[in-house]
C-alpha cells in the first residue's frame, strides 16, 4: 500500500494523530446509494435474525438509512444521492419522495472537532416499478450515468457508492482511470465476491445497522 492510501484509510477512520491530519485536506464526496440493494440486502438479514440499531430508517421495499453512513468518515459531503424504486401511482413516488427528503445527514468536514459538523437532505430518485418482487435497471443505470458525470467535475475528489453489486465495477474502474478515488460500502448478504478488491476502500455496513453478534465461546 502507497503511504498516501495508507494516510487515507486513517483518515477514513479518523484514525490519523491530529498533526497530520490538519494538514491533509478533507476529500470532496459525492455519495451514491443503491436503495435497491441495501433495501433488499438489509431485509434478508433482518429475517435471518439481525437485530437492528437505533437509528435506522426503514420504508419496506424502498429505503433503509442510518446516520452512520455519513460520519463514519472525514468527508467533505456535497451531495448524498438515494436511488430506489416503488409500485403504485405517482402520488406514491410523491410520497416516497418526501420521506426520503426529509431525512438528513450529517458528515464532518473538518478535523477541528470544534467545528460544527454540515448538514444535508438526502436527494431523492424514485423510480416506478411493475411488481415489488422486481428490480428496476433505472436505478443502476442512473447510478452510472451520475457517477460517470462526477468522475468528470473537477470539484469531486472522492465517489462512494452503497451497494454490493458486482454490475457496477466497470464504472468503477472508469472513474479511477479519470483519476478519482473510489470507496464502496455494503452488507455482507449478496456481496459480489468481485466488488471489494475492484476499489480503493471496501467496508461492511452490518454493524453500522445491526447490533453486533456475540461470538460463541
């Protein structure tokens, strides 16, 4: 590993001493949730027995959401992107909408722990789908197609994408080629075996949304 990737996975925990990190900027993020994939990935664990951490936001089918997903690292966060997908009319999609929006996040931008932290809404993409037991590609693709487009803004330095499908790993090596960095996050139900070593920093979401297993003696 390069000491500038080791400085950043520090930086990722917040790990760095405090001399160093005041002087190593704070990344430019735009963040990407696949609300398909957590959704569906969230809910298998949940019936396979999980117990969930206060916090969670929960919408059945449609969004899953903890405010650690936003803090858990430095990050200069400029816009949180949730792309998901519901049956029923637009009214529905409306609704659905406004949920989302209505739930903000928090991110820190500053190593200085005085500093406030910033804050946001969620931007919401809800797509109209069939069936609830479908998929709808409008959200992968949409997710490409705006991952694509920070991969050319000269103002994003750091893209971090939610979600464990493997589908996403040629637009994830094409923004490293434009030379942006690429952290990825996911539960460990469904993970493409592929996902975690195609980035510059893979982390499990499980204990950000479940309380953690006791381990048998």
């Amino acid at each position: 590993m390069s000491d500038f990737k080791a400085l950043l996975r520090l930086q990722a925990f917040k790990e760095l001493p405090p001399a160093i990190g005041a002087h190593m900027s704070i990344p430019k993020v735009q963040v990407f949730v696949d609300g398909e994939n957590l959704v569906m990935r969230y809910q298998a664990l949940l019936e396979a027995g999980r117990k969930p951490r206060k916090g969670v936001v929960h919408i059945k089918d449609a969004f899953v959401w903890h405010p650690g997903l936003t803090t858990w690292s430095c990050m200069d966060i400029q816009r949180v992107t949730y792309y998901t997908s519901t049956t029923g009319d637009q009214t529905k999609l409306r609704e659905l909408k406004t949920k989302i929006a209505s739930t903000s996040f928090e991110f820190e931008h500053e190593f200085d722990h005085q500093i406030p932290k910033g804050s946001a809404q969620i931007l919401p993409r809800v797509y109209h789908k069939p069936s609830k037991s479908r998929k709808t590609r409008n959200v992968d693709i949409n997710i490409v197609i705006d991952m694509m487009r920070a991969a050319h803004t000269n103002s994003v330095e750091l893209l971090l994408l939610y979600s464990g499908d493997g589908d996403y790993i040629p637009v994830i090596e094409e923004c490293m080629r434009q030379g942006k960095i690429v952290w990825c996050c996911s539960f460990s139900s469904g993970l493409n075996p592929d996902l975690s070593s195609a980035v510059d920093l893979y982390e499990f979401l499980d204990e950000t949304f479940f309380v953690k297993e006791k381990q048998n003696a």
